[in-house]
C-alpha cells in the first residue's frame, strides 16, 4: 500500500507561544495528535500515530440528498411557474417563499459539498446542455435566481450513478499516520485524488472544532510536492506560501517570520503579456512545496504537480 505525503504547518502564534517555553517539540509530539482525539481515532504506533474518523463524523449522504431532493424539486416547480410568467407577460416576480426555499437549498448543497468535496468533480464532467436535454430542464437568462443550484443539483444526481462517485461517497474513511519526527501526514491509499478528498474533509472538521482550535489554532494540511511543472507559455501566476512550522526556525521564510504572517500570496505578471521566465519560478515554488509550505497555485496557462508517494512508513524522511 502506498501513502501520499503531506505536511501540517500550523500558525505562527501556536508556534511562538511554544517556541518562547522551548516546547516546540512537545507540541509536535505530544499536543497535535492529543488535541486531535476530539474528532478521530488516535493509536499510538512507535514512533507514528494511526488517525481513523471516528462514528460521529459519519455523514448520511443519501438521507441528505432525499432532504435535498424533496426540496429541490418544490424549487424547480416554482422556477417554471416564474419561467411561464415571464414568457406570458415579460415580468419576473420572486416571492419570498420562493427566495427562501432557493437558500435553503443553496445552503444544504454547499454544506454537503464541504462533507464531500469530491461531489464537486460533478460540475466539471457534466455539461449545462446535458442536464437540460436529460432532465428537460427549461430555463431562461433573464431568470435567473435559482437556476445555478438547480443545474448543480442535477449534475449531483447525474454524478451518483457514476463508479466515481462511489470511490468518494465518504472522504474520511481512509487512514492516514501522523509522524511527529517530519511533521508529515500519511495518507494511506494509491489515488491521489482520493488523498486529496480526504485532506479537505480533514482539515475543515479540525479547523471546525473549537477544543482543537483552543490547543493548536487552525491548521493548514498541504501536499508535499516531488515537483511542479509550468507547461507551455505563462504569462500569470499567483501562489500561496503559509507560515511553515519549520524546525528549527531559520528554516522559514523571513518574510513571513518577520511579520508574523500566516501566509504570503505572489503574484507575477509577464511584462505586456509577456510569457514569464519559468525557470526561476518552478525553482522557487519547488523548492518551498517539496517542504510541504506551497498551499495553492493559480495559472494563466498550464501546470503539472506530482504529490511525493511512499510505499512504507519508514521511508518519510524530511
């Protein structure tokens, strides 16, 4: 079995506060995986810690799509009465039922959305024009509340009966192995995009709990990258680089050790549209992502990253 890498940086007033008593290693050893018991499974092994999701953060996709549905489709008829009026007289009344009813639904999709992440994928592999010839969906520009989460929710519907919806129908179900002596976290499965899923779920029910919050503030999760490629022209790009824990400190970034910042966003822009250099730019967030510092990238053209893979626990070496 495989693992993919990642790395728990956390913000810069938990580490200075430990750092001031000289207890930066406790906190890496002893008050990270113990502050993590409120929402997982922790298990000590030698020198790792084995983190499972525990029973309460079980999420009940299909009894929250049924709530959805039923909600979904009362919406849907109100739309078309709206459409028809409009078609009729040239006039788009929204009630407050109805604008109710489209939050409620707006906020009961997110929220599944922020339990399951990868039910997003489902935006991108299926088509506005899809959804409108399978579901007959009718729709006009001109009204428009409603509309964005009605095709959504289709496409969410469309994405259940696909294999690749089984494979991320619940995130947290893999385990992952927390080593103090990197600060790296394992995520134990040989899909990086079900790595991925899971890091996302994990960091939002963390950073969601106040009892962890109060012993080691939020944290960030990010990929250890083996590398990152700039393809073809760029004329744009913009990263993030979050306050890494960094031990011993000099190995941070003076920028963000100096200020006190959590993060520090770049964005480089090539000269009248001009393609950038991209030597100096792969070196540098190459350098900070395989330390696990890199947290986004954004591009106008392409790019490629590759998460570091281990096939052992012994392997994870800083």
């Amino acid at each position: 079995m495989e693992y993919y890498v990642y790395k728990i940086n956390l913000q810069p007033d938990i580490l200075e506060l430990y750092e001031r008593t000289n207890e930066l290693m406790y906190l890496i050893t002893e008050v990270i995986p113990n502050s993590l018991e409120a929402v997982l499974e922790v298990t000590k092994l030698d020198k790792f810690f084995k983190f499972v999701a525990n029973d309460t953060l079980e999420f009940d996709f299909d009894e929250e799509f049924k709530q959805l549905e039923t909600d979904t489709e009362v919406l849907i008829d109100e739309y078309n009465k709206i459409v028809h009026a409009y078609n009729e007289t040239g006039e788009i009344h929204y009630s407050k039922t109805f604008l109710s009813l489209n939050e409620k639904c707006g906020v009961k999709r997110r929220y599944m959305e922020v339990f399951i992440p990868g039910i997003k994928k489902a935006y991108d592999l299926i088509s506005d024009e899809q959804i409108e010839e399978r579901f007959n969906l009718e729709s006009n520009n001109q009204v428009g509340t409603s509309i964005t989460h009605i095709r959504k929710f289709y496409k969410i519907k469309l994405f259940m009966d696909t294999d690749e919806f089984l494979n991320i129908k619940e995130p947290l179900k893999l385990v992952s192995i927390y080593n103090p002596g990197t600060e790296h976290l394992l995520v134990k499965t040989n899909r990086a995009d079900l790595a991925s899923n899971y890091i996302e779920a994990l960091t939002r029910i963390i950073n969601e709990n106040k009892s962890i919050i109060r012993q080691i503030g939020k944290v960030n999760i990010n990929p250890i990258y083996e590398s990152v490629y700039l393809d073809g022209d760029i004329t744009e790009i913009s990263f993030v680089i979050v306050y890494p824990n960094g031990n011993p400190p000099l190995d941070r970034h003076n920028i963000l050790r100096d200020s006190f910042a959590k993060e520090e966003e770049v964005k480089l822009i090539g000269t009248d549209e001009m393609p950038l250099r991209k030597e100096p730019i792969e070196e540098y967030i190459n350098e900070k992502g395989k330390k696990g510092y890199l947290k986004n990238i954004f591009t106008k053209g392409a790019f490629r990253t590759k998460i570091k893979q281990i096939n052992n626990l012994n392997a994870d070496k800083r």
